[in-house]
C-alpha cells in the first residue's frame, strides 16, 4: 500500500452510553466488543469461581480488555496467518460489600480467571439497572412516605422515583448509597416537570433500605398542564409546516460493513462498544489513494471557487460534499445525548454532541418570575417551575497515532509583531510561533481568546516539502469550570481543569474521572496523572478534550429541549501532500419527481 497514512482515534466520553449494535455476532477482529455468548461464558466463569456464595455476586462491568496496541498493529499487518491476541474481558463485581476486579481470558474453554483481585480505593462501580430500581421501588411502602405523600393529597399510584448518585462532601467514610427523589405524573409522562419537593430518602444499596428520610417542607406542585410531549396530547394549531427531505442512495449504501470494520470512501474504521463509553471508534484510517466512489450527497460544499480575473473567462468550480455519519444516542435519565462522529472525504472527521431531553427542574411557590427575590439557581420556565443552572462536560480520549504511534503535540501560538523597517506604514503584522511539548505540563491548556493552531506531529514523517505529517484539533465552544478549584465536586471533576491535557499512552488510564466514580473523592483522576509530569514529546501520545456546555435553561427548553450543540474537528494539517478531495467530482444530482 503506498503512501498510507493512517491515523488512529480511540473515543471515550465519560458519560454512559445504553447503545447497542446490531452486528455480527461473530468476531474476528481484536477490538470487537464482546458478544452475547462471550457474556454467558464470563458470566459462567465468574459465578464459577465464587463457587456457592454466587447467589451473592452482582455484575456492575464487564467489558473487552483490549489488548496491547503493538498486538493489534501486529494482528492487523499480518492477519491472514495470525492467530488475534488473546481475547480477555475485564469484570466488575460487588460481593459482600466488596468490589473485586476480574480478568477472564476466553481464549481458553471453558474460559479461565486470569486474576481477581479486591479493589481497596475510594469510589464504587456503575450502579446496576435493577438496584437503581428496586431502590425507587422502596419508597412505595415506606410508612413514612406513604403519609407524605397523604399529607400532600397526592395518589400514590401516580408517583414515580428516581435515584441519583450523592457525590462525595468530605465524609471519612463512605457507604454505597442513593438518593431517591419522588416525582408526580397524574395527567402527563413527563414527570420531570412535577417533582415532589421537600422529601429527602437515601437508600444504602447493600441493605436495600432507606436509612434516612426527612420530610422536610412543601411547595405547590406545577401542574401538568403544557408538560407533554406526545404528538397525541397535543392540540391544534399545529406547525410550523414542514416539508420532507430525503437522502437518497440510488447506487447503494456507499458504505460497507464487515463485522465492526466500516470502508467509505478512502475511511477505514472500527466501531466497537462498551458498556459505559458507549461506541468507540479504532484504527480509523484515510488512504492517501486515489479511488473516486461517490456517497450520498449531503447538500454541502467540499470546496469552491469563481474566478473573474481572466479577462473572458468565468471559471466556477465546485464540489459537493458527502459525509458518513456514525451517530449513537444515548439516554441518561432525564437527557438525551446525540452523538455524532462525522466523516469527511477531506480527511476530516468532526464530533458533535447533540443534547435535548428533558430538564431537571424544582418546584416553587411563584408563578411569575416578577415574584423571586433571592437566588433560586435557575429560570423560571412556568408556573412553580425553576429549572435549574447545570453544566454538562463530555471528554474525549482521543489517541491519535499520526502516521505511525511517536507523535508530538505543538502549540502554534499566532503573535502579534511589530513592523521594524523604517519608512513602511504598517505597524504590525502577525506571525506564528511553534512551541513542542516537551511534558504533560507543557500540553495541558485553558483554551479561550488566544489564537493558537493545537497539532499532533509526527516528528519522524514529513511531506514531500518537508513539513511534519499532522493532523490538527479545531476546539469548537469552549466551557471552563466555574466552581471553586476546592469545590468537592471540582476536585473529582478535576479532569475539566483544563481544555485539553495530553499524556502518554497508558492502556490502564482510561477513565478521565477514574475507574470508579460513583462517590469518589478525586484520587483517580486525569488530573492527578499527570502530576508525574511525563515526557510525551515523540511518544505514542493521546489527547483529551473536554466539551462543555454551561447551560442556563431558557423557556423554550420547557417542557422537552430543542436540541443543542456543541463539536470539535480533527482535520489534517500536512498529512496529505495537497488537497486530497481536488481531483473528487461531485456525484450526479439525484432528481426525484416529487408531489407537493
Ligand atoms: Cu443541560
């Protein structure tokens, strides 16, 4: 394959993702998430190993343990007489109030526990889907519930809970607990919008009990009147009036599919999944060959020119652009996440973050925000409703190998400089000024008003005119932490410090906010890592970026949000020796009669 480049995204976020693929079942390829079998063979394995007790063992992870990076470059470069590297999963599990750390290696029948070990830190697993529910279930025969709930003439039957985590405020010692929250429906599905106020229940999970309850005040309930979001219980007038568009593929999808391996265009990649990321994409890589296929046509420019300066002559030129979108959506509670990864002909790939769902609000006497005198941290967004000020941080493990897996990070800082020739006009011009990273230190940045250009070089590969191959990150809106830096949930957030953080490659420094986040106390951070302060210059090097949204909710987000976005791009910066899309032609029209 001549002159390939490749260049590798691996993508975590940290929130948790319930995504799942509808693919093969089969798996060939090392970084395949695990499969329905695979599961009943770990989950065979591990209750195996607790032999008895194992009625007392509850599953919080299980995820394929990716092997080395060199045993996958290896595999991939050689595959036809390779056997892959040994197909392993990593299993989380509680057991008598202890989370213990498996490694099951399936390469073997029946699988084998490779090691198991009980994890001693701070912090606890992902909650399970039925502990979460059999805690909002717990309320429902809590006397003291029961006469809260009369007490505010509600109808038990209406009333939904829900669990949150409680985060961590500096106690000593931790039990693994949930707080529970009562909601009301009686008249709409979106119970977000009627919280109960003023009952406070935690649940410690290990005994599945309430072990605190106040009831502490009441406050008017805000109707369900405009809280539906069902086209059904809506009424006219309907609109505004839209017409259907379409995206047609009168050739074919475009795109192939082989396993989790999709090819489009001169795209290459991986989509794998996990549990508590969500998809990630792997070994995503561009030929630098020339193919000339033609995708759907997505209505926008890849590029264009009209040049009049030739006297006589008019030349327009312009090609459409075709993207290949992978999107995931993910349901967390209240919010929906849309997120996209946006492929480009170009060498591009842009992410996007689409956010919509439903807000979290809190009920309040007023009816008008003329009445509020104080502080109610947020908008009013109708009667007795406030929703609240939130933030949302999403980070991106983004482990590139430009053209191979020693890169460089550079910052390109654009200075201003004066004009130093007498007798010219001009005062200033600008400039740029490359700095390489030399550590973590060096890399970590407060993104913000400063132009700068943030490139990931390979400093051992260069164009045919001599520049490094690279491929740049375009931030797109920023957010920065507004809390105090000693602030508790700061300090576990502490992966948001900064913009963007680059480390060296590390396959057990996954999580930005740590393995274990539910109660954790901010020792296991991105944050904390790079405290060492490792050389990452010419290093296999990974990239973290956090998206962030402040949001401060407006009335339009009530009673479900229109989406809003937030992205970042990739894009290559002296990768390709010139424009690697020039000699692309856009594909025909696709001209459909259409009735109005
Ligand atoms: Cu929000």
């Amino acid at each position: 394959m001549a002159s390939t480049h490749r260049v590798l995204v691996s993508l975590l976020s940290i929130t948790l993702f319930s995504f799942i693929l509808s693919a093969s079942s089969r798996h060939q390829h090392p970084l395949d998430p695990l499969t329905p079998a695979e599961f009943s063979l770990i989950q065979h394995a591990v209750m195996g190993s607790y032999g008895a007790s194992s009625t007392n063992v509850t599953f919080h992870y299980v995820g394929l343990d990716e092997p080395d990076k060199p045993l996958v470059y290896s595999w991939m470069s050689n595959r036809a007489d390779k056997q892959p590297p040994h197909r392993r999963a990593s299993v989380v599990v509680r057991f008598r109030e202890q989370t213990h750390e498996l490694i099951v290696d399936l390469s073997s029948r029946p699988p084998s526990i490779v090691s198991k070990e009980v994890y001693h830190g701070h912090g606890f697993p992902i909650l399970t889907l039925e502990e979460q529910m059999a805690a909002g279930d717990l309320p429902r025969t809590h006397d003291e519930f029961i006469r809260s709930i009369e007490k505010r003439g509600l109808n038990m039957s209406d009333v939904v809970c829900s669990t949150y985590s409680v985060g961590w405020y500096g106690e000593l010692r931790s039990r693994r607990v949930v707080k529970v929250l009562a909601y009301y429906t009686n008249g709409t599905v979106n119970f977000y919008m009627r919280p109960i106020e003023g009952i406070l229940m935690v649940v410690d999970l290990e005994l599945m009990k309430i072990v605190k309850y106040h009831d502490r005040f009441t406050t008017s309930m805000p109707t369900a009147e405009d809280t539906e979001y069902r086209l059904e219980k809506q009424n006219p007038p309907f609109g505004p009036h839209l017409k259907g568009a379409a995206i047609v593929q009168p050739h074919g999808p475009g795109f192939e599919i082989k396993g989790h391996t999709i090819s489009w265009a001169d795209w290459k990649f991986h989509i794998g999944f996990d549990v508590r990321v969500g998809p990630i994409i792997s070994l995503a890589s561009i030929y630098d060959l020339e193919k000339g296929k033609y995708r759907q046509y997505a209505g926008n420019i890849m590029w264009r020119h009209t040049e009049t300066g030739i006297s006589g002559e008019t030349i327009r030129e312009v090609r459409s652009d075709v993207s290949l979108v992978v999107r995931s959506v993910s349901t967390v509670g209240n919010y929906d996440y849309i997120i996209d990864w946006e492929f480009k002909p170009s060498g591009s790939i842009k992410f996007k973050v689409g956010l919509t769902g439903l807000l979290e609000v809190k009920a309040v006497n007023y009816t008008h925000a003329s009445q509020i005198t104080e502080d109610e941290y947020g908008t009013m967004v109708g009667a007795n409703t406030i929703a609240t000020h939130h933030d949302h941080f999403l980070t991106y493990h983004l482990d590139l190998d430009v053209d191979g897996a020693s890169n460089s990070f550079v910052k390109t800082n654009l200075i201003t400089k004066p004009v130093a020739e007498e007798g010219v006009p001009r005062k200033s011009y600008w400039t740029v000024s490359s700095k390489t990273a030399r550590t973590e230190s060096e890399a970590q940045l407060h993104l913000g008003l400063e132009p700068c250009d943030l490139v990931v070089v390979n400093p051992n590969k260069r164009t045919k005119v001599g520049n490094n191959v690279g491929y740049r990150l375009i931030p797109g809106s920023i957010a920065s932490p507004i809390l105090f830096r000693d602030d508790y949930p700061q300090f576990r957030a502490a992966f948001t410090d900064n913009n963007l953080w680059v480390t060296p490659y590390d396959k057990s420094e996954k999580w930005a906010g740590g393995r274990y986040v539910d109660q954790s106390r901010g020792d296991d951070t991105l944050a904390v890592w790079t405290k060492r302060n490792r050389k990452i210059e010419n290093e296999d090097i990974v990239l973290w970026y956090t998206l962030g949204v402040h949001h401060v909710p407006y009335q339009e987000d009530f009673p479900i949000m229109p989406t809003l976005s937030a992205g970042f791009e990739l894009r290559p910066s002296n990768f390709f020796n010139r424009n690697p899309v020039l000699k692309t032609k856009s594909p025909k029209p696709v001209i459909r009669s259409c009735k109005p």
